[in-house]
C-alpha cells in the first residue's frame, strides 16, 4: 500500500519535472516502522505505531503537519484509539486491524483505548 502510494508520487514527480523541466525538491526521507524512539518526520509521511503488549509503540510520536499516522492492532484484544477530547475515535479494532488518521493542525493529540483507559498514547504536530 505504502509502496505503492510512493511509486505514484515518483511517477507524478517525473511526470511533472518532464514537463516543466525544473528540478524535483529532494524526496522526504523514510522512516521505519519499527522504531521504538519518537519520530520527526517530513509533511506528507506516513507513521506506523503498534499496538501489542497492551501499549502503543512507539507512545509518542513527533510529525509535520500532513502527515497521516497508522495504528495497527497487533494483540489479540480489541483496542480503540480514541482522542481524549472526544473529537475522533476509531471505534474497536482487532487484531491486523488498522486505523489511520491525517493530522493536518500543529498541536498535541492525547489518545487511549476506551477499553484499556490505561493504554495512552501521543501525536505531536509541529
Ligand atoms: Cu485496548
């Protein structure tokens, strides 16, 4: 999915240098999905964060705005990923299960799983 999200952007990118002749801006750079540590990440990146062990992973991630966050249940429990000011929520998901969401406005996005409120987690956009 990702992979091919990214292989249209290359090809409008060439198509748009073919036709303008200017030079394409420098490609943004990818980050893992696997990463443990929080992420600062360039507009229109895609973030991965885990759900497992009754916990998000990575809790807190740092992005630009635009950028489109994707969780992904990997326990075997329902989870939700639901803002604390009650403005989204994702409803139950389960496991394999996936829920993703663009964060367009700079600010601090506190969430948590409505069945496990212990389970938080956070989205800075900066
Ligand atoms: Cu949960």
């Amino acid at each position: 999915m990702y992979k091919l999200s990214l292989t249209a952007i290359l090809t409008l990118a060439l198509i748009l240098v073919s036709c303008s002749g200017r030079s394409a801006a420098p490609e943004p750079a990818i980050a893992g999905a696997d990463s443990s540590t929080a992420l600062v990440l360039p507009a229109a990146s895609t973030v991965h964060v885990e759900i497992a062990g009754f916990a998000y992973k990575p809790q807190t991630i740092t992005v630009s705005p635009g950028a489109r966050v994707v969780w992904t249940n990997r326990d075997t429990a329902r989870h939700s990923v639901s803002d604390i000011k009650e403005t989204w929520d994702s409803g139950l998901f389960r496991e394999g299960g996936a829920y993703e969401r663009v964060f367009n406005q700079k600010g601090d996005y506190e969430y948590y799983c409505t069945l496990h409120p212990a389970m938080t987690g956070k989205v800075v956009v900066k």
